[in-house]
C-alpha cells in the first residue's frame, strides 16, 4: 500500500514530489531527441520556429508535472486528482506536444535518404488506417470509458507497472490523436477539417455521457480507496463527484483551444479552396474563349475585317 501523502493543502501542492522513473525516463529520451533533432534540422529551409519548440517544451512540461508533481503523488489517494492526472496526459500535454511539429523536426534531420523513407512509411497502408481521423478518434473516446469502467483501473493503482504503462499509453494515444487532427506535421493523408469538427461534436456528447456515468454510479475502486484509511479530504462519493466535474466540466475546457485551431485550419481550408475553384473558372473561361474565336468564319479572326463588316 503507498503511503499517504497526507491533506492536500496550498503548501503540499508546491513541496510533494513524486520520482515516476519510467515517465522520467521516456520523457528525458523523448525531450533530448527532439533538442538533438531541432539543432541538426535547422539548416533545412523551413525549419520549426520557436513558438512550435516552446510548444513542445510545454508539452513536455506539462507531462512531467502530471507524473511527477502533487498530481501524481495524490493521484494515488484522491478519485478526481487522479481524473485530473488522466486529462493532463490524454488531452492537455499531447496537445502541445502534436504543436511541436515532432515529425517534422526527426525528417528535417535526416539525409534525403532518410526522409525519403519516412514518406515511403507514412505512404503505407498501415500508416494511413493508424492514423485516421477515425482511427485515433476512437482510441481517444474509448480510452477513459475502458479506463474507469473495467478492471484496468483499479489495476493502475494496485501495480506499479500498470499505472506507468498506462501514463505513457495515455499520451501516446493522445498524441496520435492530436497529430491526425491537427494536421501541422506530415500525415499520411490530409483529410478536410470540417470532418474534425464534426467528430469533436461526437467526441464532447461521449465526454459528457461518461462524466454522467461516473457521477451516477456505483463507486470506482471502491476497494483500493477504502483501504487508504484516508482521514482527510472527500468522501469517496463526494470525491468520485469532483471527478466526473473534472472528466465533463474542464474537459470540455481544455477542449476549446483545440476547437479554435480546428476552426481557424478549416477557413484557411476554405480560401485555399475558393482560390483554386476560382483559377479553375478562369482557365475555363479562357479555353472557351479560345474555341470560339477558333470555330468562326476566317474573316472574323482578323479585327479589321471583322469591323468593316459590320458597318457594311
């Protein structure tokens, strides 16, 4: 059994700590690579920017206090820091991360030998099925349904392999939502942004229903939490309570920033759009002008011929 961290206060939220060895370690691999990357890509003509590294630095951030703050340490002893722990590594620092433009810094470090087979990978079947719109989507809203619903939870908190192999499904699987909806790095199909916000519709009904569920019923490792002995905070009903808040509520909070990009990528979608029906029209118009001066009588081509006659 962990030992209890003890009620969570202002100063506890600054001063616990908790060291999470395998999140530390992936996310050690994963900033350095992408440092190490960022620096050899930078000769490339259209390299990152800055605002997309501190992105991802963001993301990385946001990772590491989610694993190794107050919130993974009272993870372990509260329903909704635990809810509050699933939202940062599912929604809030993949989010981040897919701004970084991770693909695109590891391609723009490889030679063209290398970049050619990144775009043979992503040209593959099985690259455009795992990352489809759908695809991720479903991973994204049936992750915290599996999560809360079925054994696996209760099994994240009991065994520490378990929970370390969760934290870091979680981002991976936000990850990869986030990197398909987005669109910023290269994918191995562009699909229309409308057909985003359409899912994001579907996805807020799920979020919503689920925080209904966990609000509504029965209790959630009503074993695992008993046996903390908790003497302080909420209730386990009142806890698990403040958790559905946190799943409905500050999900779909967090959520807007992500609609607005959405929005902002399917108008730039749209004039993109206009601009090439509008070429398209006017090389037709062009070509029909072009057959009708060819189909006339050849005394209609030349100007001078054509004005005296119609005078006559």
């Amino acid at each position: 059994m962990r030992a209890d961290p003890g009620p969570l206060t202002w100063a506890a939220l600054v001063q616990t700590w908790r060291l999470d060895l395998v999140s530390a370690a992936v996310i050690v691999v994963v900033a350095t690579t992408y440092a190490w990357c960022y620096r050899r890509g930078r000769s490339v003509e259209r390299p990152v920017g800055p605002a997309q590294v501190g992105c991802f630095g963001t993301g990385v951030a946001l990772w590491a206090l989610a694993t190794m703050s107050a919130v993974g340490a009272y993870a372990y002893a509260l329903f909704w820091m635990r809810a509050l722990q699933v939202l940062v590594l599912l929604y809030v620092a993949p989010f981040f991360l897919a701004q970084g433009k991770p693909v695109t810094v590891v391609r723009d470090a490889l030679d063209s030998a290398g970049r050619d087979r990144v775009d043979r990978l992503l040209a593959t079947r099985f690259a455009r099925v795992l990352a489809h719109p759908l695809t991720t989507s479903l991973a994204m809203l049936g992750t915290p349904w599996l999560l809360y619903l079925t054994p696996w939870y209760p099994a994240s908190l009991d065994h520490e392999w378990i929970g370390a192999t969760t934290r870091i499904m979680l981002v991976a699987i936000g990850f990869g939502y986030f990197y398909a909806r987005l669109q910023a790095d290269p994918v191995p199909r562009r699909y229309p942004q409308a057909i985003s916000l359409l899912i994001t519709v579907a996805e807020a009904l799920g979020d919503g229903v689920l925080g209904l569920v966990i609000w509504q019923g029965s209790l959630i490792g009503a074993a695992y939490y008993a046996a903390l002995h908790r003497s302080w905070g909420p209730d386990q009903r009142l806890d698990q309570t403040i958790g559905a808040g946190v799943v409905w509520i500050l999900g779909d909070l967090v959520g807007w920033p992500f609609v607005l990009l959405l929005m902002r990528a399917l108008s730039r979608d749209e004039k993109a759009h206009a601009v090439e029906v509008d070429a398209e029209l006017d090389a037709a118009e062009a070509d029909q002008g072009e057959a009708a001066a060819q189909s006339g009588l050849w005394w209609e081509n030349d100007p001078e011929l054509r004005e005296r006659f119609r005078r006559g």
